[in-house]
C-alpha cells in the first residue's frame, strides 16, 4: 500500500477560514523509500485576508501569493485532488496532519467541489508521525531524541525536533523540507519502535480499532496534551450518539462509586470537568491503544485488578447508558457560513455526479451545472469559484451579491469579532510586528499592508453593505 507524506503552507491557522497557499507530498513504498514527489502553489482567493505572522513563519511574500502566474487555489485543487488519487490506496500521513493538516484539506477539496473525505475513503487511511512520536516520547524512550524548547520543556516542534536526531532542517517552513523532516523522524521510529509502528499501521485501521475495543475489556490510551503525554486506562461503555465512529470510554482510575451516587445534574458536571470521566477515541484518528494485559501494574493498580473492574463497569450496562447520555455534546446552532457547514450532511449521488460534471466542463457551462446542484452549500461554493475565474458568467445582480459579501468578509461586517482573519486584524498585527522584528520579515509586513491598503473596500461599495 505504502505511504503518502504530506505537509501545507497556508494563510494562518484557522482550519475553517484560512487556505493553503503551498502543498507539498512524498509518496513511498512500506519500507519509507522514496516513490515519487508533488509539490504545487496557488495564489491566494479572492476572499482570504492573510495572517502576517503566517507569512513571515513561512517567508512567503503578497508579491508572492498574488503572483498571476500562480494556478487559482482551484485550479491547484484540481491537480492536489488528481494526484492523490492517483497515488492511493496509501496511509496518507504527516506531522500533525491529523491536527491540523487534514482539516485544511478537507476544507480545500470541499469548497473546490471535491469530495473532503479521499483520505479515509477507497481504501485510505491516516496515521499522525507526531502522535506517533509523542507516544514513543513515553512508551520507547530511546526511540528519538526530544529537545528541550524556550521555555525549559519537552518541544516536539518539527524544525527543533528533526534536527535533534541528525535531521538537516535549513528549510524550515517550507511545506517540501517538512515533508523531508517527517519522514526522517518517521523512519527513526521505525527502526528504534519496531512494536510501536507496527502497532500505529495497524489501528490506522478503523476496524481494527473497533476490534481491539471489542476485544479487550481495559485498555491503555496514549494521548498528548500541550506537548506533554498521557496515559489512560479505559474500558469502553459504547458509541457516542449518532456518531458510530467515535467510542466513548471510562477511565478506570476515577472513583466510579461516586459518580454513581451522583444526580444527573452532578454527575453531567463532573463529566464535562477535567479530568474527562469519559473519554472520546475516534476509530479513523490512528489512536495509540495498548491491551492492559501489556502491562503488570498500571498507575499502580495491578492489571488483574484493572480488568475486573472493566469487566463490572460493563456489565453495569444501566450506569454505562447513563454516562453516555450524559457526556453527549450539546446541540449547536447550524453556522451560517458555507466553510462551517462542511460537515452539516453528505452530498446526495446525484449532487456527486454533478460535481463531476462541473470539473469536466468548460466555464461556459458551468453555471447551468451550479444551479442544478440540489444542496444550497454547493449552490453557494460553485457561484464563488464562477465568481474567481469567470465573473462575466454571471448575472450582474449575482456578482454584486457575491462582491459585496466578499468586501463584507474582508472588513468583517456584523456584530462582534470575525471569525476569520479582517483587514483590521491583520493591519494590526503588521503593524504590531514592525516594532520587533527583522529585516526579512519588515519587506514582507510592508508587503502586506501595502495590500490591504488595496483590498479596503471603495465607499460606494461599503454603502451597499449597509
């Protein structure tokens, strides 16, 4: 099957409201030897205000990232798309992928009319080399060297952690040099936790996830919090409502006695207090899981003693329904923006088939195409890129709602903050940034707000908002 290392360069961290402006990839065999390499740039939408900080960590300049020259993110989107395609069925993977990566992605594929989910579908699967490496920080020690960051603690940033185990990170931010990074560290794992990879290959199998949950009344969670990993022992008590791909599980170490005793309303508190009674483990996340079995004494309770404990947890079946009733996430209102509602329902076949359609056919026809989409979230998504690439397509009365969102969205019109990065914000960061820094970074902040300067909304255009 092999693999599929990846890494992305984007406009800022919002996972929802940033884009990808570089996305870079090394495919590989099951042995991590080199296959072939993708790496492509776009220019930045229409839409997006930039973070000033993002561009300066990754030393990509507005000249850059307005380049003319540059594929449109759709039309990068569409190669992306091609390409991975192409290179599954594979474990795509990466460093922090799981956390932060993949959400752009999705997001990328989504909002360009592709299906988000090709990276846990036909076949796919995930697998995170930082989780991997935070959990080897605590199960194998000796596996990789981990630096101590600024503030006198473990880091297990890429660009300090690489080179601490013999990585040469001159390029660091460079979503190719990263990808390079990871797979060094990755095979470092390999070699010096032979038993821990094995074990992250195999649960990046949802199946197998679910089986060994089924199979063994406790086991051992390996998480990462703030750079800093922990151990939990848990005894599953069932699927979180309406979601079957996420389990919920018990930590054995809790007094279970006293949440027994509780009301609901105590006991609805103390589940949603750290630390969590109940524990969420998504089967398709990769989750580093041990049987109990593995260990004697665990937190120094005996792993006879864990089991029987599981083993009456789960046989309390009305106490166990009781807990996942009440650890169940409240209802949000549906979000208003299209970007937010990328998982609000899956796209119907014949709305699949016109996405199809949309790609193969020239921009002339792609409108017509738009406006058969059954869901308003595609409706919504198409009309943009029409918009982007080919404006002159539209009615005009279109172009002047879609204009006037987009100066809305860049100004951040309404009531409270943006959820995205405004003009305000990032003149205010630059700004806040040119009393402290470099050279470098002083000609890319000029850069940026030379933009924004140019992307202020004309008064004309601001009275229509109003």
């Amino acid at each position: 099957m092999g693999f599929v290392f990846y890494d992305t360069e984007t406009t800022g961290t919002n996972t929802s409201f940033d884009q990808i402006l570089q996305f870079a990839a090394i495919r590989t065999d099951d042995d991590l030897n080199e296959l072939d390499r993708f790496e492509i740039r776009c220019r930045l939408m229409p839409h997006i205000v930039p973070s000033p900080g993002a561009l300066c960590v990754t030393r990509i300049s507005m000249e850059q990232i307005t380049d003319p020259a540059l594929p449109s993110h759709y039309e990068m989107m569409c190669e992306i798309r091609a390409k991975l395609a192409a290179w599954s069925p594979c474990i795509f993977t990466g460093w922090n992928t799981l956390g932060f990566d993949e959400h752009l992605l999705r997001q990328a594929l989504y909002q360009s009319l592709h299906s988000p989910y090709l990276t846990n579908t036909g076949g796919n699967s995930r697998i995170d080399i930082l989780k991997i490496a935070q959990a080897a920080s605590v199960l194998v020690p000796d596996a990789i060297a981990v630096p101590i960051g600024d503030k006198g603690k473990p880091t297990f940033r890429l660009d300090r952690l690489a080179p601490a185990n013999g990585f040469n990170h001159l390029n660091a931010h460079d979503a190719l040099a990263d990808v390079e990074a990871t797979i060094h560290v990755a095979r470092l794992i390999r070699d010096n936790a032979p038993g821990l990879w094995a074990d992250a290959i195999r649960l990046a199998d949802k199946a197998s996830v679910a089986a060994l949950l089924d199979a063994e009344p406790c086991f051992i969670l390996t998480e990462s919090f703030y750079n800093l990993p922990y151990q939990f022992a848990l005894t599953k008590i069932g699927h979180e409502p309406g979601n079957a791909g996420t389990l919920l599980a018990l930590n054995l170490a809790i007094d279970v006695e006293q949440l027994r005793a509780m009301t609901d309303e105590e006991l609805a508190a103390r589940l949603a207090r750290s630390p969590k009674p109940v524990r969420r483990i998504r089967t398709n996340a990769a989750p580093t899981l041990q049987p109990s079995s593995e260990y004697s004494h665990f937190d120094g309770i005996a792993a006879d003693d864990l089991r029987e404990r599981a083993l009456l947890i789960q046989a309390d079946t009305e106490f166990c329904a009781r807990l996942i009733r009440l650890s169940a996430k409240p209802d949000w209102p549906a979000s208003e923006f299209v970007e937010e509602q990328i998982y609000s329902g899956f796209v119907s076949r014949a709305d699949e088939h016109r996405m199809l359609e949309f790609h193969r056919a020239p921009w002339k026809d792609r409108p017509a195409i738009v406006g058969g989409f059954g869901d308003a979230r595609l409706i919504a998504l198409g009309r943009r890129l029409i918009y982007e690439h080919r404006p002159d397509l539209l009615p005009e009365n279109s172009r002047a709602k879609i204009a006037a969102k987009i100066a809305e969205r860049m100004v951040g019109g309404g009531n409270g903050k943006a959820a995205w990065t405004t003009i305000a914000d990032a003149q205010a960061e630059a700004v806040a940034r040119m009393e402290q820094c470099n050279v470098n970074d002083a000609d890319i902040l000029a850069g940026v707000l030379r933009y924004l300067a140019s992307r202020l909304p004309p008064p004309v255009e601001m009275a229509v908002l109003s």
